[in-house]
C-alpha cells in the first residue's frame, strides 16, 4: 500500500501551554519540513522544552492544535518517533545494551532485534567493551550515548533531542553532529532544542528562535542572517580625502579601520572613489553577519546575553 | 488496547527481571517463613511448658481411705473421657488447713479438695473453684458408688459430615481463605506503592511518557508485581504444602469447599489477583503521586489502616451470607475480592463470581484510569491549569 509522507513531520498551529499564571508556550505556529534538521533555539526558560513535550504528546497543550507526521495524537506514531529528554533518564541497573534495546521496545522494536543493533551499534561507536557493564558503572558522557542510540535503535522517521549537547565534551559535541547529520542523510527529520547558537548554525537548515514563549524568527539560517546586512571592513593608507565622501553617514572609525553595512547600491561606487583618490586600500572584507548577529538582532541584546550567560554556566558544570 | 498491552508487558518485563534476578529476592521469599518457623519453635515450647507446668491440679486432703477411692475415682473418669479432660489431683498433707497449704510457695496445686468424698471442700481463688468444681463433683460421685464404674462400649457409626458440621467447617475456612489472601495483599501490595519513584527519580518516566500511554506504565508495574507476588506465593505455598504433610499426619483432611476444590482454588487465585491489582491500581495511583520515597513512606500507615478497615468489613461479612452487610461487602469493590471467596467456601453458585469478577476487573480498569488521569494532571502537568492539592513548581522550559 502506498503511504504518503507527510510535507511536514511536525506542525503546530497557536499552542498555548499554562502552568499556573505562568505561560510557558504562548501562541506558537510552527512546521518542521519532512527530511530536514530544524533547531529550536533560545535561552534556558525560553519554553523550548514544553514546546518539545507538547508536540510530543507528553503533555497536552492548553490551546491550539499539533500533529506529528500528519497525526494528531503524537503517541499513535510512537514506534516512528525518537525523543531524548533534556533531563537524561536510565535504569541504573540495566546493562547498557539492555538499556538501548528497552528503549527500542517501547517503540514496537523486538527486544531481540533491539539487543542485536545495540552490540552493534556500541561497537561501531568504540563502546563494544561496556555493552554489558551496568549504566550505573558507565561515565556521564557514556550514559548519555547510550540513550541516544536508543532513541535512534528503532529507526524513527523523527528525532526529537531537547538540549542534545548538554553535558558532552567537545569530542562527544563533534561525534553527535556527526551522527545527526547522517541521520539527516538517511531522510530521518531532527528537530532539537538548543541555547548554543554555533551548533545550530553549523546543522540547521531551518530554525526558530524562541523567547518568552513566543517565536520571534522561523525560517531558514540564511533567512535569518539575510536580516541583517554584510558588514565592511576598510583600512587605508591615507586617513582622509575625497574618498571619504563615499562612505555611507554611520560609517564607524575603530582602531584604523572602518566599519559600516553594505550600502544598497554595492560597494563599486566606494571602490572607484578609493583608487581615483589614492586612498591606497590596506584591506578590504566583506562578511555575512553571523547567525549569533542575526540573534541579537531578532531576539534582543538581553536574550541574546543570557544564552551566553547559560553556555557559561554549563561549561563550568 | 493492542498496544497498551504490548507496551505493558515490555515494561512488567523490565520491572519483574530487575526485581527477580537480585539477590534481594531471595531475602523477599525466605523473609516470611522466619517467623513462621519462629513461631512454631515457640509454639512447640510454649506447649510443653503448659502440658507439663501449667495444667491446673488440685490437691487432695482428706483421710487415706478416702484419697484412695477419691484417686482411684480420677482414674477411672480419666480412662472414660481422657486424662486431659478432667482435672488432676494430687496428695496433700492431711488433716491441715487448707489454707496453709494454699499459702505454701512450693504447693503443686491451686486449690485444695478437703472434707470428705459425700461432703467435699473445694479451697482455693473464685476462678480456681469454678474451673474445678464440676470435675471435682464428678470425681466425688464416681467415688460415693463405692464400686467400679461399669464398662459400656458403643458402637461408632462415622459419616464424612453432617450439615451443621459441613456448615461450620466451610464457615471457619471461608474466614481462613479471607484472612490468606489478605494477608497476602497486604504483604505484597504495598510494595507497589513506590513502584513510581523510581522512574521519577532516574528522570526515565519522561522516556516512558513519550513512548506509550501512561495506563501501559500502570498496568505494566502491575502485571510484574503480581508475577513476582505469584512467585512468593508459589514458593511459600510450597512450604506451607511440605509443612503440613510433615506435621499432620495422614489423617489431615480439610472440609471440602462448597463450589469444589479445583473452582476454590480456581478463584482464590483470581481473587488474590483481583485484591492485588484493586488495592495496587490505587496504591500505584497514591503512590505515583509522591515526589519522593520518604513521602511514600508517609503514605504508608494511613493505606495499611485503610486495608484494615477493608479487611474487618468483609470479616464482619462473612457470618452473615445473603445479609445486607455481606452484600455490600460483596459488592464494594475493594472488599467484594475478600467477601467472594468466604462465599466460594458456604455457597455453590458460580454466576456470583463470574459477576464479581467482572465488576472487579472494571474497577481495576477505572482506577487505572483515575491514576493515569490524576498523573497526567499533577505530575505531567498535562492539562490542567489549576492542580486540585497542591500547586507543583512549573518545570523547566
């Protein structure tokens, strides 16, 4: 029989969740295209949490509606969907490769099946040797790998990660990337939650930016950095002539350069004006703005300063 | 309903392997028979002590002539009806006060026979007299014959049971097989009462949420403590079979219950199971409610009271079959597992319990669904703007 696959894997329409007066998700619209890595960014409080957990089903939303690969009741597509929560959470007992095969088995995988790809994947991963050591004598870094294969063991058409880098050393960050961007590959959707701009930046192709409940920006990457406009950087030899005259009035002088946005009509017209006047050019670059600039840009300074503040925070954690 | 139950029993799987293949277990199945073995090493003792030291004697002052046919008196009631049953007597001083033989610290007896075989004095405490007074009468008469007491034989005709023997017997195992299976819940129902904490504590409900309804975590935890429970049961009804072959002799012969035994069994073990998951399905519920094991630990008394209260009403039932008290308890959803199989052991009809088990199993059912309902509301903060007890903090975003 044939099946159609949905255009989106995840779409919600004015979802309000309350917890008491106070209003962690506030009105949010948004759809995740099917075959596509989608970051929900924002600062720790920002709701991206509960936004997670009410598209999941985990908990139902106050208002509004939200289907997951074309269902409205999320839990009837369990056995295609993988969720690892912020909050990391194994039997302390369990075998490792017991552990990724339950997770499977909750998901309509045969335990068997489950037990087979875990060995397999733990080997691939170099963690063949504690397979069968219980979580509770394995590191940090290796209890969160274990749940994350099994989030992935069953092989869902959608994978949810809330806060995914959390916790992981740098070397771990750079295997997760990888990983997501194979799964990516295979046509799976992940959608995860994060507060590091730069992870976002480096895997999304869409993203949102959440703050206060709300979404600020949903759209691609390039979308948001198209906000704002290339920045220049002159430096010339001589410090003053004609060719001043063709920078654009917010043009800013620091440290013997000059800094100032793309003017509408090109940078030709300051170009021309530099070599007739002789400015002799030193250096000259152009750069798209940062999705870190684009932040600030859509979501506020004081957003955009928390988020570091909390990168900080887990850093030294 | 597929599904729940598939996802139920990967996690009644999980649960049951994490619990059986500990040494913990082993400590579970050996814990009850301690003091059962305890018990009958100081029941053993407890009974020497009163065969040999406590059996109330009376001593015996009168003229030698007159000791000698009141003993030999004894002797021939004793032969009759058992030296068990009659009251012992011993030679005491004569002719003394019998007081001063009460006031002795080494006097074997508590009372003193004194006077004569036609006019006898019985000395001694109120209690005393009234407990031997009519053996001693007995005695006395045997004695005042002068002559040997005549032997009659008769004839025994035994028939298996009469009606109000048959009726007394199902009566006293009705309550036995009451007080078994709540005995039973009580030990092993209660564990399930911070059977969600852990899943709370190690974060893996949030897993388990995501995945598959909540009523599949309910009824997994209950399916896999009542496999465990049934292997407990397995195991010291195993014992208790062992022990009372050991103890009782060939003779041992229980009264037949009145819907057969295969049926009693039959459905004392599908009441056990019913009694399990309706005081279960409400302890998980209470119990899921609880952040921490200490708040589980306070949950405790109040729930264990509260299966008392259960437990007498059903008790208080059982003697009057077909009374509104008894059909309450039947009916009662809690109680009706304890009142059913007093009424398996005094009535043969067995649409009442196909009925009962129904009713049960639906509530088992209903309950399940209150507790998902009330942990979806409380613990998931799922649809609820307003807890009804207690604001919980929001959690994080």
């Amino acid at each position: 029989m044939l099946t159609l696959q949905p255009a989106y894997a995840v779409e919600a329409h004015g979802l309000v969740k309350t917890f008491g007066d106070f209003r962690a998700v506030d009105g949010i619209d948004i759809a995740v295209p099917a075959g596509t890595i989608y970051g929900v960014l924002g600062p720790n409080g920002a709701g991206k949490t509960t936004l997670l957990r009410t598209l999941l089903g985990i908990v139902d939303p106050d208002e509004g509606e939200r289907t997951l690969l074309g269902d409205p009741q999320p839990l009837r597509q369990s056995r295609l969907i993988g969720y690892l929560p912020e909050e990391r959470g194994l039997y302390p007992s369990m075998k490792a490769f017991d552990a990724i095969a339950f997770m499977g088995a909750l998901r309509g995988l045969p335990l068997k099946v489950g037990r087979e790809r875990a060995r397999a994947m733990l080997e691939a991963h170099g963690m063949g040797a504690s397979a069968d050591k219980p979580i509770r004598q394995l590191s940090k870094g290796m209890a969160q790998t274990v749940q994350l294969f099994g989030t992935i063991v069953h092989e869902p058409r959608l994978i949810v990660l809330d806060e995914p880098f959390s916790g992981l050393d740098a070397i771990n960050q750079g295997k997760l990337e990888v990983l997501i961007r194979e799964q990516a590959r295979a046509g799976v959707t992940v959608l995860f939650s994060t507060h590091v701009i730069a992870h976002a930046e480096r895997l999304c192709e869409r993203i949102a930016i959440v703050a206060g409940g709300r979404i600020r920006f949903e759209g691609s990457v390039a979308r948001a950095r198209d906000r704002l406009r290339p920045q220049v950087t002159l430096r010339t030899r001589a410090s003053d002539g004609p060719w001043r005259r063709a920078l654009p009035p917010e043009t800013l002088a620091q440290d013997g350069n000059w800094h100032f946005a793309l003017p509408d009509g090109g940078i030709e017209p300051l170009l021309r004006a530099l070599l007739d006047s002789n400015a002799g050019i030193e250096s000259l670059s152009i750069e798209r703005p940062g999705l870190h600039d684009a932040f600030v840009a859509i979501a506020g300074e004081s957003v955009a300063r928390q988020m570091t503040e909390d990168r900080t925070r887990e850093d030294a954690a | 309903m597929k599904d729940i139950l598939r996802a139920a029993m990967v996690i009644a799987r999980r649960d049951f392997s994490a619990v059986i293949f500990t040494r913990t277990f082993l400590f579970f199945l050996l814990g009850p028979l301690l003091p059962i073995l305890i018990g009958m090493a100081f029941g053993g003792l407890s009974e020497k002590i009163s065969t040999d030291s406590l059996r109330p004697a009376a001593g015996l002052s009168m003229s030698p002539d007159e000791t000698a046919r009141m003993l030999a008196a004894r002797e021939a009631v004793a032969r009759r009806i058992g030296a068990d049953h009659i009251s012992a007597l011993e030679k005491a001083p004569w002719p003394v006060d019998p007081r001063s033989l009460l006031a002795h610290s080494d006097a074997g007896y508590v009372a003193v026979v004194s006077g004569s075989v036609d006019r006898p004095v019985l000395t001694g405490q109120p209690s005393d007299i009234d407990r031997l007074e009519g053996d001693v009468r007995l005695i006395a008469s045997a004695a005042k014959t002068r002559a040997v007491l005549p032997e009659v034989h008769v004839e025994r005709h035994p028939v298996a049971q009469s009606v109000s023997g048959q009726t007394q017997a199902r009566l006293t195992m009705g309550r036995a097989a009451q007080i078994l299976i709540f005995l039973l819940t009580m030990l092993l129902a209660g564990m399930v009462l911070s059977n969600m904490v852990e899943e709370k504590n190690n974060k893996v409900i949030e897993i388990l949420a995501a995945a598959v309804p909540i009523d599949a975590v309910f009824l997994g935890k209950l399916m896999a403590m009542l496999s465990m429970s049934f292997i407990g049961i397995i195991f010291w009804g195993g014992c208790a079979v062992a022990g009372l072959a050991l103890l009782a002799g060939p003779g041992f012969a229980l009264p037949t219950p009145a819907v057969g035994w295969p049926v009693f069994i039959l459905l004392a073990v599908l009441y056990f199971a019913m009694a399990y998951c309706l005081l279960g399905s409400l302890f998980l519920s209470i119990g899921a409610q609880a952040a921490t094991v200490r708040e589980v630990q306070t949950l405790n008394m109040p729930v264990t009271m509260a299966q008392m209260v259960i437990f007498f009403f059903a008790t208080y039932a059982v003697d009057h079959m077909g009374s509104a008290p008894e059909i309450a308890a039947a009916v009662f959803p809690l109680s009706s597992p304890f009142a059913m199989i007093a009424r398996a052991a005094q009535d043969g009809a067995i649409w009442p319990h196909v009925l009962a088990l129904l009713w049960q199993a639906m509530w088992v059912g209903l309950i399940i669904r209150m507790g998902v309902w009330l942990f979806r509301r409380h613990v998931l903060n799922s649809g609820a703007k307003r807890p009804l007890f207690r604001r919980r903090s929001a959690p994080r975003a």
